[in-house]
C-alpha cells in the first residue's frame, strides 16, 4: 500500500487483469514501481518496472512458500566452460574450515557456515564484497560451492573405487600364494613319503641323506603338475601334508 497521499494505492487492492502500478515508498521524491505480470508459462507474478537495480532486504525474511531459484544453466547461455581444476577443490577443502557463530545483532542465536574472508583467501572467485549503507561487507556465494562439493565426492569416489580394485587384486594374489603353497606342501609330501618308503633306518629321516633320486623326484612333481591341471582338488585339505605328523 502506496503511503504517498497523491498516489492511489485502490485499498491495497488491484485487479489480476489490469495494468495498474504497486507503487511502495522510498523517500519524498523517488518511489519504487512494482506491476503484477504473466509470465510465458503463465505464471501471475510481481516485479518491478526497474529490472536492473537489486532488491535489498536489510532483516529477515519469512517465507511461507516455496523458493524458485531459476538461476540459467542452459549450455547456449555461457562460455568459457572448463572443469573445475583439482588443484582449486583441494585449496578449498584443505584451507577452509566449517565453523559455528553467531551474528552480532543477536548473539544468542549460533549459526552454522564459513567466514567469508577464509574462503576469499583460497578461491576468491567466491565471494563478493559490498558496501550497504557505507559498511563494506563480504558475502559469500554460497549455491557455487555446490560444484567443489561435487568434485570432491566425484574424486574421492574414483579413489574408493581404485583402493577396492586393488584389494581385490590382493585377495585373488593370496589365494594364488595359498594354492602354491599348498602345493609346495603336497610336493613335499611325496617326496618326504617317498624317502620314508625307500630309507633302510627305522624310518628316521636323516638331513641329506634320502636315498631318493633326484631325477625320480623331478618327474614325480611334473606328473603331479599336470594331473592338478586337470583337478584342483588334488590339493584339497585331505591331501594337505602335515607337517608335524613327519618330523
């Protein structure tokens, strides 16, 4: 409602359909005009007539609806289009801390966020400094930092990624280190057998003293090779030598 006296302000009240002027006050010589429009979806809104000066609102603001950000991302819209370098997401991440506070005018109420000038002293690009009523005043855009967020979680996902490669890789090289051992075992075992066999003593094995030839053992661990080619399960756990059985 307009509080000029020479400005009709119709009770507060203006047809949806006319093309009658909101006028709100500023000072004695100047006001701010404001229209009802349809945009091309055919959305019934207010704007102002001056499209190029901001809209300041010095406290809070309450709204009981929902927020629209129709901020343009179409690709016909912008230019110079580049990745977001790693070296910039990592300055962020690792310079800028989360901190909690509370504003000045009201103490008792925390807040949660960043300080302006720590992200400034990483990525500048993000904060915007502004003098209202001659105080400078730095303010960060905070819906851009979504982007560095995305980064980071893209990267960190590629190295989850690569680490559960690798672990993988790990379990497959230790089941090949168990398969080998276990047939190391096996081979040791018949030759341990073979020796109890052909030894002259009471079956005590004595250190470099089994009658064995060494070209029968040779082929023997050949023979076994390529009968486990065949079947795995020549070195299943009943097969497995035990070791201390023999010594």
């Amino acid at each position: 409602m307009s509080v000029v006296s020479t400005t009709s302000n119709y009770g507060g009240r203006i047809g949806d359909y006319s093309q009658n002027i909101k006028q709100f006050y500023i000072s004695a010589n100047s006001y701010a005009q404001w229209v009802f429009a349809k945009l091309s979806n055919g959305l019934k809104v207010q704007i102002p007539i001056n499209k190029i000066i901001p809209v300041c609102i010095p406290s809070d603001l309450y709204i009981f609806g929902n927020i629209y950000n129709f901020n343009p991302s179409d690709l016909k819209l912008k230019t110079n289009i580049k990745d977001i370098s790693r070296e910039k997401v990592d300055k962020l991440f690792n310079e800028v801390e989360a901190k909690e506070f509370a504003y000045k005018s009201n103490p008792n109420e925390q807040h949660f966020g960043f300080i302006a000038q720590d992200i400034e002293g990483s990525i500048p690009e993000l904060v915007k400094t502004e003098n209202i009523n001659n105080i400078s005043t730095k303010h960060i855009f905070t819906m851009e930092i979504i982007p560095f967020l995305f980064a980071k979680i893209k990267s960190l996902d590629s190295k989850i990624i690569n680490l559960q490669n690798e672990i993988e890789l790990l379990k497959n090289n230790n089941i090949d280190l168990q398969n080998d051992n276990n047939k190391l075992n096996y081979f040791l075992n018949l030759i341990l057998t073979k020796c109890r066999e052909d030894d002259d003593s009471d079956g005590e094995i004595e250190e470099y003293n089994c009658p064995l030839n060494f070209d029968e053992i040779s082929d023997t661990i050949s023979d076994t090779i390529s009968n486990s080619d065949s079947s795995n399960n020549e070195y299943n756990q009943e097969n497995l030598i035990q070791i201390d059985s023999l010594n």
